[in-house]
C-alpha cells in the first residue's frame, strides 16, 4: 500500500476516534443535565448532577466493553438473559405462595432475579462461542468468513527472532497475539543477572518491535491470565482455546501437549526443516570440512541452513573444501542429516601429457677478421 494511502487510512481512522470520544462526552453531558434539572434521585441538583455523570460515565464504559464482544457472545448473553428471567419468575411465583407479603418476600424475589439474570448472562455469553451462525444463513452468513485468525506467540519463538523474518516477508497473516504473561515472562529474562540470558530477553523485546512495525500485520496484546495455572505453557494453550487461535513455537513439548489437547501449533523448526533443499543419494555437492566424525576416517560439514553433513574418507581434508558424492539423507525429529563419500582418486589432479619439442641451438655466425678480407 502507498505511503499517501496509508497515511490517509489514519487519519481517517483518527478522526472517527476523536467524533466517537465527542459523541460520548456529549452523552454523559446530556445524562448530566438532565439529572440536574429533573432530580430523579431526591438529593440537591449538584449531587445530581454528579450521580448523572457518573452513570453516563457507566454507561459508555459499558458501551465500549460491549463493542468489542463477538457476535455469537452477543446472542448467547440475550438468550440466557431471557432464560435466566423466565426462570427468576418462576422462582418468583413459588416465593409469593410460600411467604407472607412482606420487606423478607420482596426482597427475595429481587434476588432471584437479579441472580437468575445475571448467571444467565454470564453463562449465556461464555457458551455463545458454540454457536453457529453460519448455519442460520442471511446476514449470519458471513460470520464465518468475517472471523479472525488469531496467532499467539510463545516466549521461545520471540527470542528465536525468526518470527520477524517470516511477518516481513508476508506470509503471516491475521493477528498476532503476546499475552501480558509472556511478556511478564519476556522482561524476567531481560532483568536476568546472567548475561546471556539477559541478551536474549532483550533481543526478544527487539522482536516485538520489529512485528509492531510491520505494516501487514495487526499485533495485539491481551490481558488474560488464568490464575489457576501456574505453567506458561498450559496458559498458553488455555489462551488459545479461548480465541480458537494457533499458537506459534518453536518447543517440542509444547507442539506435543498442544496437539494432545486439539490445539493447531505452528511450528518455526518444522517450517525451517520443510524449506532446507533436497539433495538425492549420487548429486555432488561441494562442503567445508570443519571438524573430524565420531567413525574413524570421517569428516563434519554444516551447510549454510545448518544442515550436517557426514562425509566419509575426509578426515585428512578438515579445513579445505571439497566435492562430496551424496550417498544417502537422514531425516530426524531434530532435522536433517547428510551422508556423503569423498573419492580421492576423482579428486586428484590428472597429468597431462606435453608433447616435447627439441629445441636446436642457433648457429651464430661470427663476422670475418678485416685481414681475411682481400681486396680483388
């Protein structure tokens, strides 16, 4: 996207912030006002006046938490709200007949709706998730389609820094989500005594940075924590069945709990492993022996992603650079391995064969003495 365009989005988008948050105080202005001139609460207008500010004030709170609710949690609060009320009223309906009217009677029946209410509410709204909307079909249609694809980071995975390459070069999409325990997590590391730990949890706040400053890319930090659980991990994948995200790592433990308990997990060391070359048994290829084998007369190469190769015959040759015949390719969990030969007859330089020229000596011939020279 161009600069100009992007620049016109924000401020677009600036501008219905700041019509939104005058809109509101509007509104809270307006409850004011009429609280001071109608005295619904029986106080003195300015007392008023102030309750009427502070219940405008709830009200947009309450307004700006309810945005940011999915639709289905909408549905599922309104149908256990009406649930909860029905049930309140048959509650209500048992008191009347069982006690004398009275402060106990009236008091009770508040309760219980009130209660019924509000469990209905709560319960209702966790469990809209579960609907499916998509199913109804008209204007619920695209529900589906409108859904996000949320991405939660884990602490391994930003300090590997990988993550940053992989957002630049496009191919992360959705949104990208660091819960706050990650970066409580993240600033233990970078407060660390130990120098090296302390490096990493600082390159890791590098990485934060560096995906804020992706243009493609939407981060979001998000407050959830369960208290109940003590292990990062397991909030982890807590946190991701809340927001039926992916989590993205680079922990084998983690991939193994995660895939165990349904949750998808993006793994970096599997993608990197997916996009190293493929070599076949009998290609050459050309390496640096660095070091000598664990068998006797081999030698270890690393190619650029990292990749082992084990080449036998090469003891003799640490520190030059080779060609190596591929004889076979060995994939592990940990990546992959490379095993080669090296033919020293093939390496060896051929002689070639010059034919040899004699060469004569050139006849000098010497000039005559005047004294030989006879005039005729």
């Amino acid at each position: 996207m161009p600069a100009r365009a992007t620049a016109a989005i924000s401020r677009l988008s600036g501008e219905a912030a700041v019509d939104l948050i005058l809109i509101r105080l509007i509104f809270i202005a307006f409850v004011a006002i009429t609280c001071y001139l109608i005295r619904p609460f029986g106080l003195n207008t300015e007392l008023d006046a102030a309750v009427g500010i502070l219940l405008g004030a709830a009200i947009v709170i309450f307004e700006w938490r309810l945005i940011r609710v999915s639709l289905k949690r909408l549905i599922g609060a309104a149908i256990g709200s009406i649930l909860g009320i029905f049930g309140a009223y048959l509650f209500a309906l048992v008191i009347k007949n069982s006690l004398q009217d009275g402060a106990t009677r009236n008091f009770l029946q508040l309760m219980v709706m009130l209660l019924m209410a509000y469990v209905g509410l709560v319960v209702g709204a966790n469990k809209g998730d579960l609907l499916n909307l998509a199913a109804l079909g008209g204007i619920f249609g695209g529900e589906k389609q409108l859904k996000k694809s949320y991405k939660i980071l884990d602490t391994s995975v930003i300090i590997d820094g990988r993550i940053a390459d992989i957002a630049e070069t496009g191919f992360l999409d959705g949104v990208v989500v660091t819960p706050q325990f990650v970066l409580r997590e993240l600033q233990l590391v970078a407060d660390s005594g130990d120098s090296l730990k302390r490096n990493r949890g600082r390159r890791g706040l590098d990485i934060l940075q560096r995906l804020q400053k992706v243009a493609t890319l939407q981060v979001q930090i998000v407050e959830d924590d369960f208290p109940g659980v003590r292990e990062v991990d397991l909030k982890l994948i807590e946190l991701a069945k809340v927001y039926e995200g992916k989590i993205i790592t680079n922990d084998f433990n983690l991939n193994k709990v995660a895939q165990l308990q349904g949750v998808a997990v993006l793994n970096i060391n599997e993608l990197a492993n997916a996009l190293k070359p493929i070599v076949l048994p009998g290609e050459i290829m050309k390496v640096f022996i660095l070091k000598e084998g664990k068998e006797y007369n081999q030698g270890v190469a690393y190619l650029d992603d990292g990749t082992m190769v084990v080449v036998d015959n090469a003891r003799k040759m640490i520190g030059k650079t080779i060609d190596v015949s591929v004889t076979s390719v060995l994939q592990t969990t940990a990546g992959k391995m490379i095993f080669g030969k090296w033919d020293e007859k093939r390496s060896e330089p051929r002689s070639i064969a010059v034919p040899v020229v004699e060469v004569k000596k050139p006849i000098t011939i010497e000039p005559a003495a005047e004294s030989d020279i006879k005039l005729s």
